[in-house]
C-alpha cells in the first residue's frame, strides 16, 4: 500500500458537516464562514494503519515520494485548515469504531509542523 510521503490531512465526519450545514441553512445569513475541518491533523501513514488494525488487514506499506509543486504543498501542509478553523467533534477513531467496529489503534497525533 503506497503512503504519500508529507502528506497530512484533517479528516471530517460527515455528521460533523451535515450538522454544520444545517446550522447554516436553518440560521441567519453568515457570509463567509470558517472552513471545517476535523478536531484532529494525521498522518496518512497513521490513517492507514489504524485502519489497516481495525479491520484485521495486513499490508507491506510503500512510502511514495509527492512530486512537484502539488506534493510540496502538501509538505507544507497548506491542505491543512491552520487558524480560524471551525474543528469537527468526531476523530478518526471514532469513524473506525463506529463504521468498522474493531478497535482502532490510536496513532500518534501529528502537529501542524509535523
């Protein structure tokens, strides 16, 4: 299983957006709001085997380099929500316990610098 090197991300349940978008249709006009983004940055490698655990998977993990402009980005971490973020309350833990039912392993919580 190919493991994009740098890349982190901030994954957001889809209850978490769902109640947001209701709050922002069912309220009074916002503007601009905050993105969404999970409460959590990971690691792909992370997301990968917690889930790799969680199912009862096992796969040889390959690091694949990102290049170009778009895999430096990603280096940077300028996918990443940063400041005025509104954060989502469900981890990825809790999406692997919940949609796959086994218990994930807890990966090490990456920073924004990590």
């Amino acid at each position: 299983m190919p493991l994009p090197g740098g890349l982190r991300l901030e994954p957001v349940d889809a209850r978490d957006v769902a109640a947001r978008i209701a709050r922002l249709a069912l309220g009074a006009p916002a503007g601009l709001v905050p993105d969404l983004a999970g409460p959590r940055v990971y690691r792909i490698g992370d997301l990968v085997r917690g889930y790799l655990h969680a199912t009862g998977k096992r796969r040889p993990t390959v690091p694949l380099p990102l290049p170009g402009a778009a895999g430096r980005a990603y280096r940077e971490g300028t996918n990443l929500g940063g400041a005025g973020t509104t954060g989502g309350a469900r981890t990825w833990e809790d999406f692997l316990a919940d949609r796959v039912g086994g218990a994930a392993v807890s990966p090490r919580r990456a920073g924004a610098a990590g």
